[in-house]
C-alpha cells in the first residue's frame, strides 16, 4: 500500500512539473522569449477609491507560486488614485533593493495594467540598468473578459493578443489573479485596520496604548460599540469617567 501510494503521488507530482514546464515553453515560444522565463514577477495595485493604496509582487518560480518571496507596499505620498505613479513607486522600490542586495531578479516581470502602467516599469528598469529583465503589461479587452487579455510590449505599439486556449495565455492568468489576489487582501487588512482605530480615536484620554487595550480586551471593535459603561472600566487604565467619556463618545 505504501509503494503503491508513493508510485501515485511521484506519478502526480512529475506530470505536474511537465505541466509546468509545457506552460514555460509555451510562454517562451508565444511571446518570442530569448529564454526560459524560470524565475517571473508580477505586480498589481489595489486601493479603494484611491485610499489605502497597496501594491503587490508575486514571485513564481519553474512555473509555480513561491510565496516565501512575495512582498506587499504600501504606497506613501501618491496622489490618490494614481495607479501610474504607484506602480513606479513599487517597482523603484522592489529592485532598488534587489539590486542593493546582489539578489536574484526575474527573467520575466509583468505589470497588470496598460501601456501607461508599462512605461512607468520600463522607466525604472533603465534607471536601474535592468534592460536584461523581459518586461510586459497585461490588460484587460475593451469587454474585460476573461482571455481577451491584451499584452504590451515596451518596443511595441499594438498590444499582442493570445488564443484563449493558450497554455501561455493561462499562466499568465494565473500569474496576473494571484498578484491581483496578494494585493487585494492587503489592502483590505490595512483598511481593516484602520478603521477598527479609528472610531476610537480623537477620544480624550484614549491614547493607542488605550486603544490597543480596549481592542484586544474586547475582541473587536463591534463588541465595543455593544458594551456598557461598566464593562468598559473593567479595560486595565479606564476609570469610571473616562468609560462614560468613551460611551458618550460612541453613542
């Protein structure tokens, strides 16, 4: 039983890594690579209405997830909702760092986006002298349907397009969702976050030992909202005042 079960998963998992490897090859061939695209990074945006921008870098090696290198950022001091100037930021910051690091880098790094998205990229490979990392954008057709993505080369005009059968086509979506997946819980843990704060502040008293208090005594901000006076002054440092202050406050 044991052999046979170990016979099935060498079986599984080699059919899983010529899988992987057909999806390479296909990439390279499709897309005219000069070379086997082993190590691939892809970046995505995500804010809501332009507030608690988060940038994503995904990490995919031999054609498959390595989410022991995958970094988020928070994006500092970009207009709102300047997904252009975010994405700069995130890719100046990525590979200033791995190149400050003597680290690997990407055969392949692919945007989500559109030729602005691209431009900003392409910009900050040059700066960096990075012309040896392949770069692509990936967007979405004018009816934004699954396999009419659109793909933009920084040499090229015309966006290129792929068969939706593509095996290439389909790991670069699977590259693109997963970036697009890592940016999406980040943004919504710092939004989280921050709103689980923020009805708290501006209370006088309350200071973020306090709050941070307050929180883990309660278990979250909902529980909160529903206690008393008296079940407030049982947080360690909230007297009888302050607990009415803070009732008052979120009442």
């Amino acid at each position: 039983m044991a052999n046979r079960n170990l016979k099935e998963m060498l079986i599984a998992k080699l059919a899983s890594k010529n899988h992987h490897q057909k999806r390479m090859q296909c990439l390279m061939d499709e897309l005219s690579l000069d070379k086997l695209p082993l190590r691939m990074e892809c970046f995505d945006i995500s804010h809501f209405q332009g507030e608690n921008t988060v940038a994503s870098c995904v990490v995919f090696e031999q054609g498959q997830a390595k989410k022991a290198d995958y970094r988020r950022f928070n994006i500092k001091d970009v207009a709102a909702g300047d997904d252009y100037a975010a994405i700069e930021q995130a890719v100046r910051r990525r590979y200033e760092r791995l190149v400050k690091e003597e680290a690997k880098l990407p055969d392949l790094l692919i945007i989500d986006g559109g030729k602005g998205q691209l431009n900003q990229a392409q910009k900050v490979l040059e700066e960096l002298e990075l012309e040896q990392i392949t770069l692509i954008s990936v967007a979405k057709g004018s009816d934004r349907k699954v396999g009419m993505e659109q793909i933009f080369f920084p040499s090229e005009a015309i966006a290129r397009r792929l068969e939706e059968d593509s095996l290439a086509l389909h790991l670069i979506q699977a590259i693109r969702d997963e970036a697009h997946r890592f940016a999406i819980t980040g943004h919504r843990g710092k939004r989280d976050k921050q709103r689980k704060v923020s009805v708290l502040e501006g209370i006088p008293g309350v200071g973020a030992k306090r709050r941070r208090a307050i929180i883990q005594h309660f278990g979250g901000l909902q529980e909160v909202k529903r206690a008393g006076v008296s079940d407030l002054k049982q947080v360690e440092g909230i007297s009888q005042s302050l607990a009415q202050v803070i009732y008052d406050h979120l009442h």
